[in-house]
C-alpha cells in the first residue's frame, strides 16, 4: 500500500467503527520471517502470520483457523 503498511492498516480497521473491525480476521503476509516482524504483526491487531514464498498447504490452514464461524 503506498500510503500506508499493512500493520498501520490493521490498527485503523481495528479501531474502525465498523461492526466487524474488532473481529474480522486479518492475516499478514511477508517475506520477513523475523520474530520481531510477526510481534509486530500480532500488536498490530493482525490475527495471523504467512511468510513467504507461499506454501499452498499453511495459506489454507492458516485461513481456516482465522475463518472458523
């Protein structure tokens, strides 16, 4: 996103007055795999980390845990 990153995106969709905003599943993405980087994710508000490259197998896992009604 150009002006702004995805973990100060999840904060403003956290903080939304959206109904959903608290509970909508966010998932980050990176290529840093650094515990620093998924720390940072998760204080964000993100509910999840995938790092890349794409494992096929982990998005689907990955995306059922957060997506479980």
């Amino acid at each position: 996103m150009p002006e702004i990153d995805g973990c100060e995106a999840a904060k403003l969709i956290r903080m939304s007055d959206h109904p959903e905003g608290p509970t909508i599943p966010l998932i980050a993405m990176t290529d840093h795999a650094l515990s620093d980087d998924v720390a940072k994710a998760l204080a964000a508000g993100m509910n999840s980390f995938i790092e890349k490259p794409i494992v096929r197998r982990k998005i689907v896992i990955v995306t059922l845990q957060n997506f479980r009604a």
